[in-house]
C-alpha cells in the first residue's frame, strides 16, 4: 500500500490508519460471517456515502470464502497439525555391534506444520510390522467413529 | 555390557585368586579372553562347527573345548539381544491416542464446525518415553491410513519375500 503509485499524495501516517481500519473491519466481518446487509448497516452507521459502501460490499461478496478459509485455517492456534507421511521399509543385515540381525523395520515421518510460527521439525520414529499394524489399527478405528458420528 | 563388567571386577579375581591359587593378572587376562571369544562368537552368530574349529587351535583339552561350546550355546541369545541394545536407534512407536474433536468457535472465526482428530503419539527411546500431540483433519486422516496400508502391504509383496528368504 505505501508503494502504491497513485496513493503517493496522501500522508503515510494516515495511510496507515486507513489500511489498518479496513483490515480490522473485513477480519470482524469475516469473523461473524457477516452478511452485506449487516455490513452496509454498520457502515451507514459509521456515515460512509453510499456508493463506497457498495464497493466495499461488492468486493467483500468476492473475497468472502476466501477470507473465511484464511481466518478458519491460518490464525489461531492449535497443536501440531499433520499434513502428510512418508515411510521406508528396511531390512537390516548387521550393524557394528551384531551380526546377521535379519531385521525388517519400518521408519515413518509425520510431515507436520505449524500454523503461525513457521515450521517444525518433523516427528520420525521407527516400528516393526506389528507396531505399525497396531498403529493403522488405531487410526481405523478413530476414523471409524468419525463416520459414525456424521451419520448421526 | 554392565554384566560383563562385572564379571571382570576385581573383587570376583581375589576370590577366584584364593581358591585356584593363581595369579590376579592370569585370572583377568583369561576371563577377558572368554568374554572376547563369547561376545565375538555371538556377534558373529557362528556355527558350532565353526566355533569348534576356532577354539581348536587354541591347544586345549576336549573336555575344556566341549564345555566352552556348551557355554557358547547356552548364553547365545542373551549375549545377542545386549549387544543388540547398542546398534544407533531411532524414537520407536510405543502406541497411540486418540480423539475426535469439533472446533465450534476460535477468537478469529465464530460459529464453526470444524472437525479434528487429536492423537498423543508415545515414543520410547532407549529408557525415556516422549509424547507428542498432535492433530489432524478428516481427510488427511484417510489419507495418512492409505499409505501406512500400503507400507504393511508391501511387506507381503514377492520382491520383499524373495530378499527375506535368500538372505537368511
């Protein structure tokens, strides 16, 4: 916005100001979901002219679902949120201290993020095939009674 | 490891020093040599042929070689899943927690419904457990049970049990 070419002649404090308060206003809007009449209401009330509110309003309709996927998803916290999973299956044949292990093993990574402060280092652990069959037993049931609960 | 140690304290020498009569030093050095020849043998996961070739040599009675084979056989195992215990390891799965949640509202969005699963993973390295919480959503859970289906699946695949047979 302070770059802005055609914006150059206004202070920038004022500037400022000005994005600031839109910015505040859309992120209240998009927080109650606020339909266009709530927010041509409100913005008559603040004495705004008619024909910016409908621009403002126009471009709100526009961006709505986007800005309730942003403030949904993006701010706030939460724990460690899982996006993705690798995994390697190996079969080990000796190691410095033993010989002929003769072992499978698998070793999984939870690709994780952080919403906010960046990025995390991701969570590796290894298992046999019966832990990770214990493992992808649990994840079944717990998306067994997520099905169950939307057909409620 | 601990054991091993012990058994070579000096404490134990001054026993065996006064009931055999012989030197400190001897006693260390042979007791050294058994727990070389013992952890080497287990390391190497050798044949009882192969282990009585190698004792062979060292010029002793047959008697002396069959109990050195006996005792070989006998602490195998034990030896083997000690020094198994020293090989670099990774945080290994313990188990896992779960629970469903729906996020009905947030400081930045009311009147949602937002479903996630929350899980407390357990890892166990070495003696310390860890847990860690983590979450996800629907999707990406289906998504994360898809692919660890598939990593167990290939386990049973003839590529995997062709190498598991033809390296034993």
């Amino acid at each position: 916005v302070l770059d802005d070419p055609d914006l150059k002649d206004i202070d920038p404090t004022v500037l400022k100001h000005c994005h600031a308060a839109a910015a505040m206003c859309i992120l209240e809007a998009g927080k109650h979901k606020a339909d266009v009449s709530a927010i041509s209401t409100c913005l008559e009330d603040c004495k705004l002219d008619k024909e910016r509110i409908e621009q403002f309003c126009t471009e709100y309709q526009v961006f709505k679902p986007e800005l309730v996927t942003v403030v949904s998803f993006s701010i706030g916290r939460s724990p460690l949120h899982i996006t993705d999973v690798s995994w390697r299956l190996e079969y080990q044949i000796k190691n410095n201290q033993l010989h002929k292990t003769y072992q499978p093993s698998y070793l999984v990574t939870l690709n994780v993020e952080n919403s906010g402060s960046g990025s995390h280092p991701d969570v590796s652990f290894s298992c046999t095939m019966e832990q990770l069959q214990d493992l992808v037993g649990k994840l079944k049931d717990a998306a067994k009674s997520l099905e169950r609960a939307t057909q409620m | 490891v601990s054991l091993l140690r012990q058994l070579a304290s000096k404490k134990h020498f001054a026993f065996f020093k006064g009931k055999l009569n012989i030197g400190v030093d001897i006693i260390q050095h042979g007791v050294e040599g058994l727990v070389y020849l013992l952890t080497e043998s287990s390391k190497l996961m050798i044949s009882e042929v192969d282990f009585q070739d190698s004792i062979h040599v060292l010029g002793f009675s047959d008697e002396l070689n069959k109990s050195l084979l006996q005792l070989y056989l006998d602490n195998r195992k034990e030896i083997r899943s000690i020094l198994g215990e020293l090989a670099p390891k990774l945080p290994s799965y313990h188990s896992l927690e779960w629970r469903l949640d729906v996020q009905l509202a947030s400081r930045s969005l009311r009147q949602q419904i937002k479903p996630a699963v929350t899980m407390k993973l357990h890892l166990k390295q070495d003696e310390d457990q860890t847990a860690q919480v983590l979450q996800t959503d629907p999707a990406t859970l289906l998504h994360l049970i898809q692919q660890l289906e598939q990593a167990l699946g290939e386990m049973k695949m003839n590529h995997c049990r062709r190498i598991v047979r033809n390296m034993k």
